[in-house]
C-alpha cells in the first residue's frame, strides 16, 4: 500500500448488513454486552488452551465457546456506538477461539510452548504438518 493512501471506508449498507445479525436484542436488558463476551472469550482460552492443556479443557472451552457463539447469534445489546465496533471484534474473538481450541484438540503431542500434559512428548513422524481450518466451519485438515 502505498504511503498515505488509506483504502475506503466501508459503506454504511456493508457495514449494516454485518451487524444485523448481531443486532437481535440490541439493548434488551439480558442480552450480553460485546465486553463481556470479549472478556469470557479470554477466560476460557486461558483456562482451557493455555500453555498447558489437556483433553477434557480443551473439550471444556470448546463447550463455552460454541455457548459464546450462541449468545452472540442471540443477539448483543450495543447501546453505544463503541458497542457495534465491540460486536464484531466480540464475533470474531469467538471464531478465532473456537478454530484455536478445536486445533488445540486435535493435535495429540506438546509442540513449543503450549504442552498437552496428556500427550507430553513431540511427535516429528505424526505431527511436522500443518493444521488448517476452513473458515465459516468446524472442519479441521491436517496436511
């Protein structure tokens, strides 16, 4: 990109139609806030698929997170400008979490910083691959 040059803003209809679905209790009083899905989103990965991990966390996070998910197709109260631009960055936390966790999952082995205690050793013959995750779903290819 060329310096200075800032690529256009989105226009409002584009921008609308990805906070629609985002929008369906937009301000009732027991739908989540964009905050605190972003906060629970944290504390699950951290407690879940931190540095050391296991099955049962990682199934446990991957549980909350599609929970998370929900809450957020629910709807999310935005009362405030700020909260529309949260909503997404809240959406796409989910997501990203989710991809993390179910990655997490399916590697069997300890691999740099992040350990499975339940799969403590590396494993080069089965795992020097590459994980990848489609986005939009839930399937997960090894190659």
């Amino acid at each position: 990109m060329r310096r200075g040059h800032r690529p256009p803003p989105a226009t409002a209809p584009a921008s609308s139609a990805r906070l629609a679905p985002l929008q369906g209790s937009s301000g009732g009083a027991d739908a989540p806030r964009p905050d605190e899905i972003r906060d629970a989103v944290r504390a699950t990965l951290l407690e879940g698929a931190g540095l050391y991990r296991t099955r049962t966390g990682l199934e446990r996070a991957i549980a909350r997170l599609e929970a998370l998910a929900q809450a957020v197709g629910a709807g999310l109260a935005m009362r405030t400008p700020r909260d529309r631009l949260r909503a997404l960055e809240a959406q796409n936390m989910v997501k990203t979490g989710l991809h993390v966790a179910r990655s997490a999952l399916a590697r069997t082995e300890s691999r740099g910083a992040h350990q499975r205690t339940d799969h403590a050793a590396r494993d080069d013959a089965r795992w020097l691959r590459h994980v990848i995750v489609e986005a939009g779903s839930s399937r997960i290819a090894i190659q």
